[in-house]
C-alpha cells in the first residue's frame, strides 16, 4: 500500500484545517493555491513571467546547486541538513516539505516549492537577522506589497509591508539575508549585504536598496493584477538580474542572458597608464567598481572568475600579454594573485590548500575583488602594475574585462566528483564588460587612458 510521507501529511493536514476554520473563505485562493506561482500568474501574467525566468525561480533547479548540495550531504554525512535550500527553497524548508535538499531531484517533488517563489517573498513577515535566511512567513496567507493603499483582490487579502517597498530600507532585510552567509565555524563566507551596508548606497540621504537597482519601475503606471477596478500602479520588474544564469533550458534564457549582459558591462571603470622602465616599459592598469552597490565580483565570490586580458604591440607584433584565456580553459588555471588579474575569493581548508566546496572552509576568504563605492565622489581604484620586456616599447596597449559566473575549475571539481554532468561544463557563457575595454595609443610614454564613469548610486 502507498503511504505519504510525513511530511507531505503535516502539509495536507495544515490545508485541511485550514479549510475548516475558515482562514480562505469561497472566493480566495486556498492555501496551497497561495504557495503556487501559477495561481499567481491568472492576475500577474508579466510578474510570473519575469520572475519565471530568473535566478529565484531557477534557485532549486540548477544543476551545479543541486550537484553541490548533494556531494555537500555525503562529505559531511548528512549534517549540511537544510542549509543551502534554507535559500534555495525556504518556502519548502519553512513548510516542513524538505529535510536535506535531496528531495528537490525527486520526479514527483512539486516544482512550486522549488526556488524563491512569489509566495514566500510576499508573505515575508519577519527578519531576525543578517544572515542564513531567518525570515519568516505570514501564515494568515496575508500578500504583502508595496502600496500603501492595496487593491483588496478577490482572490486574496493584501497589506503594505516596507519589506516590499523597494524605497524603504527594511525592504534589504528581506534580500539581504539571502545573500550574507556564516558558516557553523564563523566563517563569514558570502557578504553581498554586508559590503551593501559598507557603501554610500547604504547612506540615509543616497539611499539605493536592492529593488532600486535590481527592480527598476516601469516608466509608465499600468494595472499590476488582471482585474476589473485595479489602479495603475508603476510596475516593478520581477526578473531580477544579476550575475548567475541558467545552463540548462529554461524559460527565457537567452533574454536572461542579454539582461545580465546589460547590467555587468557598465560595473567598472578602468584606466591604463604606459611608461618607460628602463631598459623596458610599463604598464599600470587601474579598475574601479563604479556602479554595483557591493562588492565586485559579490556572492559567491569564491566561485566567480572576473579577468582582465591585456595585450602590448608594436605595429603589429605581439611584444607580452597577460590573462588570455583560450576558450573552454579555467581562468584560475592561467591567473592568480602574483600571476595576471583575477578578481574573486579564495577559500582554504584546515591544512592551508585551496578547496572549492564550502564545508571544506577552515577561515576567512582571501578577497581580491573591487569594493563598492564607500564614500560619494571618492574614487577607490585597484592598481597592478606589469613590466614589459627590455629594449622594445609599445605603440599600442589593449584591455579587456571578462567574467564567468562560475569557474569552470569549480565546475571541473564536480564532474570530477561524479556529482555534476560534464555536458553543462560547455553551458557555462563567458561574459565581456565591453564598457571597460581600453586601448593605450601613445605616442608618448608617461601618458593614460581611461574609460568614462559617472560614479555613485
């Protein structure tokens, strides 16, 4: 005979009473139709939409988190528990539907419990921390919004909460805790929110919250719901942009691909300085983080690849270069602190070496990223300076910027493993910041070139 598993009963049970105390009278979406984006999306077609093409929506579905959460089960037999789907699926976590993150890969797990879903964003009622997900959702089945005057839907009960208004700064408690992980041992691994606290965006009179920059408004007021008598409202944008990106099909992909295109090209302002060192030349490259409200490279910046490629001629020979990285090689293989640019973290276990999985981490991360602006107007540039050979100067200098979401080092690690598909090795897209890209021209030594910026939020 086939039984339900406990958990999966505790669900049914909670809609059961629910049902019966009354909590979604005839006319509202019942509990579980709450939990679903695809009852949102009858109302909110271009809301789910967006949402349904990003990282949220794609957070329990991607292979390599899948691929980590499961070898991070095995290594540490079990005790990872619900750490990384505390993120991936809080819903699921906060529902009692997922133990360990394992069920996310089961045929029959219901994909609405996958990923950040329009449900336990909007029913956020509390945040008690900085870190790791501590935010807890409304059980009165309550929609939170960002209108002080809410449309009292048919199909729900609505209420303005800050943490959905993307002006007001308790609107960061509800993404940033998502984006700060500490691990067990203290060790302050992810730090997006921190290093958001640390710069002038944070700061009361300039104040640019996480909705400001990754859910800009529409220009123009429209309906925010499919109903007969809804106001128009300025609609937010729910696809959310960032850096991460499927590698698998998924719904929008390539669109998604060209929003994060769109929104790394512009990060950083660079500048190259060429001068004489006698008996050879040198080549000073500067980059600043002009436009991220963190860090750059941020999140799981022990996984991302940001680097520079710079190339000295003279006509048209190739005198030195430094960060070309052949496709399909791991950057990491080419650069590293003493060795090119590179911009990422580097994580080390208890006998010193490097390690890529995050229970393996015994302290701090070496950073070697660009900091986000800290004060309004100050210029915080990262400096590397690179000597050409001797006897013979350039008459031209070129960079460029490049940056993978993930290294394929790390990616290589887990197919190494058994844990992840070598097929989604290839998957993995190499993005350009072509607003960075420079070329010195000379004619005379001792001069710089540098890209144009408009710093600040």
């Amino acid at each position: 005979m086939n039984t339900l598993p406990p958990l999966r009963i505790w669900s049914l049970a909670l809609l059961v009473v629910s049902l019966v105390l009354g909590a979604c009278s005839p006319d509202k979406l019942t509990r579980q139709e709450v939990y679903d984006p695809a009852s949102c999306e009858e109302c909110h077609p271009t809301h789910v939409e967006q949402w349904g093409m990003s990282m949220h929506a794609y957070a329990g579905d991607d292979p390599v988190f899948l691929a980590m959460n499961r070898r991070g089960q095995e290594e540490t037999n079990g005790e990872l528990g619900s750490f990384c789907i505390n993120c991936h699926a809080p819903l699921a976590v906060q529902l009692g539907e997922v133990e360990d993150g394992l069920e996310l890969e089961e045929d029959d797990f219901p994909q609405y419990f996958k990923g950040v879903t329009c449900a336990f964003c909007h029913l956020a009622a509390h945040s008690e921390g900085d870190s790791n997900n501590p935010i807890e959702i409304d059980d009165r089945l309550v929609i939170k919004g960002p209108f002080d005057d809410p449309f009292q839907d048919p199909a729900h009960r609505a209420e303005y909460s800050p943490f959905m208004d993307r002006n007001q700064r308790e609107s960061t408690e509800i993404c940033g805790p998502c984006h700060d992980i500490v691990l067990d041992n203290g060790v302050h691994l992810e730090q997006t929110y921190l290093e958001w606290q640390n710069t002038v965006f944070a700061d009361d009179l300039t104040l640019t919250t996480c909705g400001n920059c990754h859910m800009p408004a529409s220009s123009e007021p429209g309906p925010i719901a499919d109903v007969e008598g809804v106001p128009a409202r300025l609609l937010h944008d729910h696809s959310m942009p960032g850096v991460d990106v499927a590698i698998t099909p998924w719904a929008g992909r390539e669109e998604y691909r060209q929003m994060v295109q769109a929104e790394l090209e512009d990060t950083v302002r660079s500048e190259i300085c060429v001068d004489s060192e006698p008996p050879g030349w040198r080549v000073t490259v500067g980059l600043e983080n002009i436009k991220a409200g963190h860090s750059f490279p941020s999140g799981s910046s022990q996984d991302r690849r940001i680097w520079a490629q710079i190339q000295a001629f003279d006509g048209d020979e190739l005198l030195w270069e430094s960060g070309v990285v052949p496709e399909g090689t791991p950057a990491s293989e080419l650069l590293g602190p003493d060795t090119g640019i590179i911009l990422r973290d580097y994580l080390k276990g208890a006998d010193g070496e490097e390690v890529h999985m995050f229970w393996d981490v015994a302290e701090p991360p070496e950073r070697d990223v660009l900091n986000g602006i800290r004060v309004f107007g100050a210029e915080e540039i990262r400096v590397w300076d690179f000597v050409g050979p001797a006897f013979t100067e350039p008459d031209r200098v070129s960079l460029r910027l490049f940056e993978r979401p993930i290294g394929l080092d790390v990616l290589d690690d887990l197919i190494e493993s058994g844990h992840l598909d070598p097929a989604f090795r290839a998957e993995m897209p190499t993005f350009e910041l072509v607003d960075a890209a420079l070329e010195w021209t000379g004619p005379v030594l001792g001069t710089c070139v540098q890209t144009d910026s408009t710093p600040g939020p």
